[in-house]
C-alpha cells in the first residue's frame, strides 16, 4: 500500500521548506524508502541537512564580512563544532537508513544489468531467425531457434509459465541490486507489472 507520509520540515524557514521537499522525494524516489519509521528518519535527515546548509551560509556570511573589515570576526569554534556535530548526525543517519550500503549495491546492480543487457544484444543478434510460440504438451513458452535443416526448440529466456518474467533479473531486484523501473525496461513494461509478477511466480525449490 502507498504511504502518504509528507515532508513537514518543523523548524526550517519557507525557503528551508521548500527545498527539504524536494530533496525529501529525491531521496524516497531514488532509495525506495516506504515504511514509516525509515521515512520518518528520511524526514530527520532532510532536516538535518538544511542545518548544514544554514550553517554554511553563516560561514560565509561571516567570510564576506571578514573580507570588509579586516577586523572581522573569524569563523567562530562554536559554529564549527556545531557543522562538525551535525555532520557526523548525518552519517548515521544514512547508515541507519542504509543508504552508503544500498548505493554500493545499486553500482554493483546497475553493471549486472549492463551485462545482462549486453548479453541479450548479443543473444539477439545471433538469433535473428527465431519464433515464439506456447508449447502443446506443457503450454509454457518455447522459442523455435531456426537451423538450415530444421528447427530447435529451447527454453524462452524471457518467460515463465507462460508469464513475461526473467528470472535472474528479479533476484538482482528482490536483492536491491536494481530498481523495479530497471526491470521494466529490460522486459519493456509497465513498473507495475513487476510486483504482479512477483505475486504470480512461485518461488523455486
């Protein structure tokens, strides 16, 4: 079910605000972040960050004014350990959130597919003369691989039990490895295909 969790940003400036929803969506688009208690975290994050931001500004507030008057006051101790604080607050909440770890999965995730694609190019391109068709005896699907003499019939890499599925390709999802819409591009369908699918196949012994 979707959760309609919104961004509130209590404490932040109209201009903080702003920016913090858009920032929070990037991040629960991008990492898939749904529950409730990691959007509620996702929302302290967002939040936190804008703290950066306005701390930033006032170093560089204090900056100029240093640059005008010699007789400026450099950065104080207390805002810098303040920036420190919150930056370490910000790391653990991306650990806690798993984001370091979720990116490094992506990566490796996003070069599988790229192997998979390239493979499949690969695939297709040797076997230009194919036909699909469902098999009589079992009804799943088969590909009919053209031969001079004759034709070979094989295992559709691209379907199960009469479904368009590809099975390599939503372990590397339910793994986190690659994102639902990479799946749907690779199989060239609908995001909401993939969950209905899932709900369809049995899990293998």
């Amino acid at each position: 079910m979707e959760n309609n969790y919104k961004f509130t940003g209590t404490g932040l400036t109209t201009v903080e605000k702003r920016w913090g929803v858009k920032r929070f969506k990037e991040y629960q688009e991008n990492y898939h972040i749904d529950s409730l208690s990691d959007l509620q975290l996702l929302e302290e994050l967002v939040f936190r960050e804008a703290i950066q931001e306005r701390y930033k500004s006032k170093i560089e507030k204090l900056e100029n004014a240093t640059k005008k008057n010699e007789n400026g006051e450099i950065v104080p101790k207390h805002i810098l350990y303040a920036l420190d604080e919150n930056l370490k607050n910000i790391i653990e909440v991306k650990t806690r959130l798993g984001l370091f770890n979720q990116n490094q999965e992506q990566n490796e995730g996003f070069k599988a597919l790229q192997t998979l694609q390239k493979k499949f190019e690969i695939w297709m391109e040797e076997n230009q003369g194919s036909r699909e068709l469902k098999c009589p005896h079992c009804k799943e699907m088969i590909l009919l691989k053209i031969r001079i003499d004759k034709w070979d019939a094989i295992k559709h890499p691209f379907f199960k039990d009469k479904l368009l599925s590809n099975e390599h390709l939503l372990k590397l999802y339910k793994e986190n490895k690659i994102t639902k819409e990479d799946v749907a591009k690779v199989l060239n369908c609908s995001p909401d295909y993939i969950d209905w699918i899932i709900s369809k196949i049995k899990p293998s012994n």
